[in-house]
C-alpha cells in the first residue's frame, strides 16, 4: 500500500517514527529515574552498568516483571548486541513516555 501511495505515504510513516523516537529519547534524558543508559539511534539501548552482569535476556525480563515494559535483548540481534535492549517505537509518543516512567520506577 505505502508503495502505491508514493512518497507522501512512506514520508508520514517516517515522521510518526521519528516522533516516536524523539519522544522515547527525550523521555529518557529527562527520566529522574534509575535509567541511566546512553542510547544508542534511540532504539537501543546499553543496559545499565550496575545490571551489565544479568546479560540483555535477564534484563529484558527485568524490565518486563518490574516496569511492565516489553524490550527485546540485544542478544537477539546478534553476539554484538549483548549489553543493549531494544524498544520498539509500536506505541503512540504517550504509552512511550509512560513506559520510560515506568522504567525509571525500576
């Protein structure tokens, strides 16, 4: 469909991702949390220091039983993606900021 649309419908689609990503990263720079973590394009991101140790699946399900967050581990993308989780950016900009609230809750 987005292909029969042209350029107007993949431009939409790429401005609400980009909304998306700027409201995930600008939740988590302004989180007064314990989300600490640099992050890397705004999907993933490097698992905090202090819980580098349990490895992206741990963390994940971390962040799944304490912050009711859904992540996928860094692992899951390859050897190089251990210590990193990823958010997918599937929910609108408000669940989004919520979940980094949750998370900062951990």
């Amino acid at each position: 469909m987005a292909l029969q649309a042209g350029d107007a419908c993949v431009a939409g689609i790429c401005e609400t991702y980009r909304r998306r990503r700027d409201a995930l990263c600008d939740a988590s720079r302004a989180s007064a949390g314990r989300w600490r973590s640099p992050w890397r394009r705004c999907s993933l991101a490097r698992i905090p220091e202090r819980f580098a140790a349990e490895g992206s699946v741990a963390f994940a399900r971390r962040l799944l039983d304490e912050a009711e967050v859904a992540t996928s581990p860094g692992v899951g993308f390859g050897e190089h993606g251990e210590g990193f989780v990823r958010f997918a950016l599937v929910e609108n900009e408000a669940r989004i900021r919520q979940a980094v609230r949750g998370i900062g809750g951990c």
